[in-house]
C-alpha cells in the first residue's frame, strides 16, 4: 500500500503535452498533479504511521529529501521541464487511460469484483481522493470487502481526519467494517483508533462500547483473539495509571475509590480471559499472578484449568488449521461439525465467520450457515446480515437469494424491501435459466402467501396474478433469448397459477385458459399432464369438462396412451350413460389400435435399418476378402503368406505370444547370402522366390528386432502395481524406449525396471511400464501425464490390473457441471494457449486453461478455462461468446460435459457384424496352420476343418474357401503339375 503510493509520489513531474494549449489550462493541469503528488504523499505517510517506524522508506526508494525535491520540482513545472518529467507524464497518461477503460467496463458490468480492485487502486496510485472514496463507496455496495481492502481504505481516511466531523465518518466505516466479515485485526484497529478520541465527550465510554463488542465478536478467537484482550486490558491498566496523580485534587476516599473501580475493572478483565481456552494461557495467568498484589481466588483457577482441559480439545483442529494451505475448507468444514456437535451457538457463529473469510465464494457454506442461524439461534437482525452477506459474495447463487427471500418474510420485512430484493436478484446474472425460474417460483410462493383469499378482490390478489404475467413474460423475452430456453419446459409456473386460480379463486375459467396454454407448448404428448388437469377438473371443475379433456388427452397422447384409455373407461364405467361408454370403448379402440400400428411400423423401420447395417458390416467383410485375395494372387507365394499373417494381426489386434514360424522365417530372411549382391529373385512355378541379399542397413534393423523378439517375456507381478505406471501413446519411432524414457522419469524417483512393450516383428507398440523403487515416486510420475515426446503428448495412468478391476477408468478431468469453468469451443488451431490466456484475463482471474488434442497432440480447437469463482465464468460467458479470434467465431459456455457412455460388459456385448471375437481363435488368431493342408482352391464348402492342436476347432472351411478368387483351368493346371 504505502510502496504504491510512494512510488507514485517519488515520480518527476511531467512536460505538458505537445500542442497549442493556453497558458491558464497548464498552470490548472500543474496545480492538478502538483495536489495529486502532495495526496499521494500523505497516504505514505499515514501509512508510515499505521505500520510504525520500523517500514524504513529507504528501502522502498523514497526518502523525505526524495519527497521534498519531487515537491519542489512539481512547484516549478513550469521553468524547469526535463527528461523525468517526460516520464511522468507518460506514467499518468498511460494511468489516465487504464482508468476510463476500467469506468467504462464497470458502467457494462457492475458486479465484475477485479475491475473494481484495479480501479481504486489506480485512482489511490494518482491521489485522486474524491473518486477514491467514490470507487470505494460502490464497490462496498455491491461486495463485501475483504480485511486487507477495508484497512487500507480506513489508513487513508484516518491519515486525512482533521475534526471531529471527519472522525465521525471513519467511526461510521469502521462500522461497515465489522460487519462484513468478523475480522480480528479490523477490531483491533477499531479499539485503537477509539482511543485516540478519549478527550471528546463520551470518548471513554465510547472506547469501552468497541472493545466490548469486539470481544463478544472475536474474543473466542482461539488465536487472534488474546490480541483484543490485551489491548482491552493495557488501555484500562493506562487509565488506572493515569488516577495516581490526580491523588492530590481529590480527597483521598474519592480518590481511593476511583482508583480500586479502576483496578476491579482490570482484575474483571483478567478473570474473563482466563475463562476462555486461548493460545498462550499460561503467559496471561503468569502477567495475572505477578500484576495482582493479592492471591487470585479458588473459582478464576478452577475457571482457568477448565478452559486449559478445553483447549487441549480445540488444539488438533486449531494446528491442522495453521499446518495447511489457504483456503483450508476441508479442515474448517470439520472444525465446523465439531463445534456443532458441543452446540455452543457463540463458538459455531465464530467458526463459520473464520471460514467464510477464506472461503467467501463457496456457497455451500453460505447456505449451511444461514441454515445454522435461521434454525437455531433466529435473531432477525444476525440472520438478515448473514444472508444480506450471502448475495453479496455469491450473487450468481440462485439458492441464497430464494432463502434470503424466505427469511426477510420470517422476520416481517416490509414489502417494498423484500420486492427491491426481488429486483436485485433479477440482474445478478445467474448462470442457467432454471435459477430464474427458481427465483421466480420462490417470489410468487411470497406474494401467494400475502393474500387473504377470503375476498373477492384485493390489491395483493391483483398484483400475484399481474406477477405471474410477468413471469411469464421474462422468461419468454429475457431468458429464452439468452439460454435459448425458457428453463420451464414443464410450464411449472402456469400449472401453480392455474392451480391457484381453481382452488383458492374460484376461478376455472382461467385455470382452463391456463391449461390450454400449457398444452399448447409441446406438452400434450405426455399423459402425466394430461391427468393432472384431469385431477383438478375433477376436484374443482365438473363432469363435462372432465370428459372432454380425457377424449383430448386419448387423441394426443404419445408415451403412455393405454393409462390414459383406462382413466377414460374408468371415468365412463362409474358416472357415464351407456352411449358415453360406447364413444369411449370406440376412441379407445380406435386409439390403440392407431398407436399399435405405428409401432409396428417403427419397429419394421428398425430391423429394415438394422439389417442394412448388417449387410454393410458383411459388403465390407467381403471387400476385404477380396482385396486380400487379389494381392495373394499378385504377389509370390512367400510373400503371399507373409502379408496375410500381417493382415490378420491388423484385423484381431497384436498377438501378445511370439509365433514360431514367424520368427523361423524372419530369422531365415535375416542370414547372410553368401556375399551375392544383385543376384534377381527366381520365381518358380509354384510362385516361391529365392531370397534376395539386403542391404546393411537392412541387416541391422533385422538383428535388432531378432534382439528385441528374443527379449523373454516378464510375467505381470499384480503385487508391484502400487509402484509401477502404465505410460502409452509414445511414438512408435522410439529407438530405445528405455534409455530415451529414463532420464524423464528418474527425476521423479530412483527407477527400477523400464520394461518397452514390442510386437511379434520386434517393433515397439507405443507403450511401457516403468516401475520404481518407491511408490511416492509413481506418484509424483502421474505428475507428467500429457507431457509432450517427440510432438506427442504422453500418457501416464496408474498400473491396474484390468482383469480384476474391469471398471476401472482413468479420467482426470470432471465429467460434472462445473459453474467456475467454461467449455471454448470454434478455436482456430493456430491459437496458443498464451493467446487464450490473454483474452480471458480480461474478465477474472485465470487459474487454468486447457487446450484440448487428440492423441498425435494436434489441436481440436476446443478448450477448457478455469476461473477462480463462478461470477467470473458467468461474465465471462457473456462477454466472449460469440466473440471472433482470428476470423473464427467461437462459442463459450459453462462446462458441462455429457455423461460418459459406460461400456457395455463383455459377455453381453455382441460383436458387429456377427463377428467371432479373437478370443475364440486362442492365442494366435486364426491362423492358417488351424485348418487342413489341402489347397484352398479344392476345399468343399461342406468339409470341415479337423481339430486344431493348438486352441479350439477353427472356423468353417467354406468361411475360408470363399475368401479365395476363381480359379481357371490353366490354375488348376500348375496345381497338377506341383505334385
């Protein structure tokens, strides 16, 4: 506070600005800056003052001889312009211009908290007093102001109070003070700053009045609170101090008398302290046992070992407090449920505060301490501050204004405030359309309960049914064009309108009008309307119109028809005449059948469309078949094999066993040539080819995969998980996994084993295990989850044992609505995060951004922004969607992600196309050496296949047979000629 303020004095004085200006406006403008510096140096120095002498204003870089030629050099502005006021000038306009964007921001959006903190503190940094103390004033308005806020606005006002008047007025913001949130230093400061007033009339009792309030406010403070006491009691022991020399204007009864009231008032100080469990009893009884001249009594040592049993017991909750990191709502949540459990109110009042003014923007706290108050303790004036305090630190929360609403009715508010409230709550600015018909539901619920329905017509009865139209009407206009919903598909406002005209009104005529309405708006398909409106005809309307809305709600009715016949013929069978009967029996019949039609129509639509997938699963079977085929036939016999196997590891997914004719053949193909270089393959007439003499290179990427297949394979040890991590997505390029892996992760803990993961050909299929020595070393490897390797972003989850833990789900993101986080979407890949970023500071504090990519690390162009609260991300939403980025218009909204699709379990899921799965093939897939020798071409299609030695009975022979192209008689041919 004082280094800002400082600093800004400690700046030249500028040049006036290029241009024809008239010599009377720059002597105004320098007179201006020359108040602002002077302004600015008495904020240092009451700052100075407030944090005592041992702030040395050399170590901020100002000193008084700075101050004095700074004065000195804005007196003579006009003679003497140099490079440091350039400086200046540039600083102040670049200030001025911040200043009116900020104004005018706020003039858009009123509730934005971090425009209102930038602008006061640029206004403090020119010295700008009045607009100050303006800026101030709104934003206390609107928000509660933190501790630091209101100390460094009430430094300001006390460095300026010249009389009484001015003093009356920091009393007053002093006032406002405390009662935004229950802080012990702002009491503190209250109790001192009184003090200082002692010699005006009633000044004394005045400075007594504070420190009693602030001890029945924080004086169960279990850390903070021993300060107050202190300073309580040093100000009566300054008082007693201050009779001894008046001994000798007094006669000395009186004078003896003053001074032993003044001593009980001390020794009366001593014994409540000592009652209380606070930090460091043992001190304050000690300064006790030596301050006193006479032995303390029996009862304040008995009061003091009670409240010493009663501290040992806060004690744990107290240093879990002190031991974590800020905001600590897990640790003040329990603190909270331990308090309520002893059930003394003061000490559950005092926790809620301590953790609302960490936790001002979680509402649910909010609403479990209004609850607290409004069930328990019921002080109209207690419970309205709270809720006031509420809306005003979470207005985007629907709930908190509903109960705001429902408790300024409890305690008999009038109803122009409790409308006024309504108002407000209109423009907070909530984040979803439901919360406005939620608000709406809980005014029209009050406005309800003012009228006495007993008359024929009143002014509440009027003003209910004219707030229905309007609610109606807001969220037809106001909402819907915003959400495009009205957030009441049910029509749940109308329903209670009508409901209300029927049975208190008397009115059926408009609740029928009513219900039209609402069936007008898409809800005449759904039975359940339907018979509600058949209920409150029945109870409040009459036969005839019964039966007419149960022949409307036969015809239109689509989900569940058959409930709504059967009311019908219910109806008819007990109050109807034969021919209504036969009318019902006939609609119904008719109905039903009607409906049973279309169902069977929609059920032959889904088998035609099932079957046509069916048949596009098989046109895609048989154009594999047939391109394999053709490259069979292209390509020579060894090969051919060769490819196919390639194709069938494709199609079933990579063999987790090596296959050893694979290998026999890829080792073969690896041998030297016996030095023949350029030697052409001989094809035969079977189709063989000699082998041909590769390269070196060749050779050796050979020979490394022959090493890599001859790896032995390491049994997975289930009890090694805890300290083993499943890393995936790693580029297929890696020539050494583990050594190009190591090195990242040995800087999470010593590594045990990085065991790479390689096919059958020997080539690396993407992923790894990694296993440490220690598990807080996996741990801390989770860490580097989506870091980037060789351009893609590497996963690392959790070694799990899928087999047993079949459910088991590794996503690290919330699939819940999360109304401090917004869902970006219509980015232009190019955009960085760094650009994001910039965009979206301008309305919160940022605290994360997400950019969203696929598994290679290209962007999507989605993202994720988190803000520090929800009335961030609501402003947010509505500043910047829509909003153009690099010619691209993007979409923002809350983040709220569908639900995940779960699985299906694997016994019950089929595959398409009638598809056998891998699994029944055993652990080579279906492998060529499963069927019979016999040439394809002169299988029978009825023959089957004998049993294979390996795994189960293959496939049917006339499966594979098909897979084969015709063969002319030149083939068979060769065929006869092989033998």
């Amino acid at each position: 506070m004082a280094t800002a303020a400082a600093t800004s004095a400690s700046e030249a004085e500028a040049e006036p600005q290029a241009g024809p200006t008239a010599e009377g406006e720059e002597d105004e403008a320098k007179a201006a800056r020359t108040r602002r510096k002077v302004l600015s140096r008495a904020v240092a120095a009451a700052t100075y003052k407030a944090v005592g002498p041992g702030w040395d204003q050399r170590e901020e870089g100002v000193s008084e001889s700075d101050g004095d030629e700074e004065y000195a050099m804005a007196s003579s502005a006009e003679s003497s312009p140099g490079e440091y006021e350039w400086e200046y000038d540039e600083e102040e306009e670049k200030n001025q211009l911040e200043i009116e964007r900020l104004e005018e921001q706020l003039s858009i959006n009123v509730y934005d908290y971090n425009c209102h903190v930038d602008l006061i503190r640029l206004l403090r940094l020119e010295g700008e007093l009045t607009k100050v103390r303006m800026a101030r004033q709104k934003m206390s308005e609107i928000f509660p102001l933190t501790e630091e806020l209101w100390l460094e606005w009430l430094h300001d006002e006390i460095s300026m109070a010249l009389d009484g008047l001015d003093r009356e007025h920091v009393y007053d913001l002093f006032e406002k003070a405390v009662k935004d949130y229950i802080c012990p230093n702002i009491w503190l400061e209250y109790g001192q700053y009184s003090v200082g007033g002692i010699g005006q009339k009633g000044g004394l009792e005045k400075v007594r009045a504070v420190f009693e309030r602030a001890l029945s406010s924080v004086g169960l403070h279990m850390t903070k609170g021993l300060a107050v006491w202190e300073a309580y009691r040093e100000f009566e022991s300054a008082i007693a101090e201050a009779a001894r020399p008046i001994a000798g204007f007094l006669s000395p009864s009186d004078w003896e008398q003053t001074f032993d009231s003044q001593l009980e008032k001390v020794h009366s100080l001593f014994r409540r302290q000592l009652a209380i469990p606070l930090f460091d009893m043992e001190a304050t009884f000690a300064e006790y046992e030596e301050w006193s001249e006479d032995p303390i009594p029996e009862s304040v040592i008995q009061n003091y070992n009670k409240a010493l049993q009663q501290l040992e017991k806060y004690k744990p909750y107290e240093e879990a407090l002190l031991q974590a990191e800020a905001p600590r709502l897990a640790e003040y949540q329990a603190y909270i449920d331990f308090e309520m459990k002893i059930g003394d109110p003061a000490r559950v009042q005092l926790i809620f505060e301590r953790a609302l003014v960490e936790n001002c923007l979680v509402p649910d706290l909010w609403i479990r301490y209004s609850q607290y108050l409004d069930r328990q303790l019921k002080v109209k004036d207690l419970v309205l501050s709270v809720h006031n305090r509420a809306i005003r630190n979470c207005p985007w929360t629907v709930a908190l204004w509903s109960r705001y609403l429902l408790a300024m009715e409890r305690h008999g508010i009038d109803h122009q405030v409790i409308s006024e409230t309504f108002e407000k709550a209109l423009s907070a600015g909530f984040i979803q359309a439901t919360d406005y018909v939620e608000i709406w539901q809980a005014y029209l619920d009050y406005l309800r309960r003012r009228v006495d329905f007993k008359q024929d017509s009143s002014k509440e009865l009027e003003e209910l049914r004219s707030a229905f139209a309007r609610a109606l009407e807001y969220l037809k206009q106001e909402v819907e064009e915003r959400f495009s919903e009205s957030g009441d598909p049910s029509c749940m406002i109308m329903q209670n309108w009508a409901r209300i005209e029927a049975r208190l009104c008397n009115n059926m005529q408009k609740a029928r009008e009513l219900w039209d309405s609402i069936m007008t708006k898409g809800n005449a398909k759904y039975a359940s309307m339907w018979l509600e409106y058949y209920s409150l005809e029945r109870a409040h309307g009459d036969t005839q119109h019964c039966r007419k809305a149960l022949h409307r709600a036969v015809q239109c009715t689509s989900d569940y028809p058959e409930h709504v016949c059967e009311v019908l013929l219910t109806m008819e069978r007990t109050e109807g005449t034969l021919e209504d009967w036969d009318i019902a029996v006939q609609k119904t019949e008719t109905r039903l059948a009607r409906v049973n039609e279309q169902r069977i129509k929609a059920a032959e639509k889904e088998a035609v469309l099932a079957q046509q997938e069916e048949e596009k699963v098989e046109q895609r079977k048989r154009a594999r078949a047939e391109k394999k085929a053709l490259r069979k036939k292209k390509k020579p016999r060894g090969a051919d094999k060769c490819k196919a196997e390639e194709d069938d590891e494709k199609e079933w997914g990579d063999d987790e066993e090596e296959q050893p004719c694979k290998r026999r053949k890829l080792e073969d193909s690896a041998r030297p040539a016996g030095g023949v270089q350029d030697r052409e393959a001989e094809t035969g007439l079977l189709g063989k080819s000699v082998p041909v003499d590769m390269d070196p290179r060749s050779k050796q990427k050979e020979r490394a995969a022959a090493l890599k297949r001859d790896v032995p394979k390491v049994p997975h040890d289930s009890s090694k998980d805890s300290v083993t991590v499943f890393v995936s997505n790693l580029p297929y390029s890696m020539g050494e996994p583990d050594v190009q892996l190591r090195p990242l992760f040995e800087a999470c803990g010593e590594v045990a084993e990085i065991r790479p993961i390689f096919s059958n050909r020997g080539d690396f299929r993407g992923y790894c295990y990694v296993e440490f020595k220690e598990e807080k070393s996996a741990l801390q490897a989770l860490e580097l989850d989506r870091k980037n390797v060789e351009g893609r972003p590497m996963f690392v989850s959790p070694c799990v044992d899928k087999s047993k833990n079949p459910d088991f789900k590794v996503f690290r993101y919330s699939t819940a609505l999360e109304k401090h986080k917004l869902f970006v979407s219509g980015l232009p890949f190019s955009c960085t995060k760094e650009e994001l970023e910039e965009i979206c500071k301008a309305h919160g504090t940022v605290k994360d951004i997400r950019l969203v990519t696929n598994r290679a690390g290209k962007p999507k162009g989605l993202a994720y922004v988190e803000y520090e609260n929800e009335s961030q991300a609501s402003q947010a939403v509505l500043k910047m969607d829509g909003m153009t980025i690099k010619e691209n218009v993007i979409k923002v909204a809350i983040s709220n992600p569908p639900q995940r699709k779960v699985p299906e379990k694997p016994e019950t899921r089929k595959a398409p196309g009638g598809m056998v799965p891998r699994q029944m093939y055993g652990a080579r897939g279906k492998g060529r050496t499963q069927l019979s020798l016999l040439p394809r071409a002169l299988q029978r299609p009825g023959a089957p296949a004998p049993q294979a030695e390996n795994g189960p009975a293959s496939r049917p022979a006339s499966e594979v047979a098909t897979e084969a192209p015709k063969m002319s008689n030149a083939d068979f041919a060769k065929l006869l000629l092989r033998k």
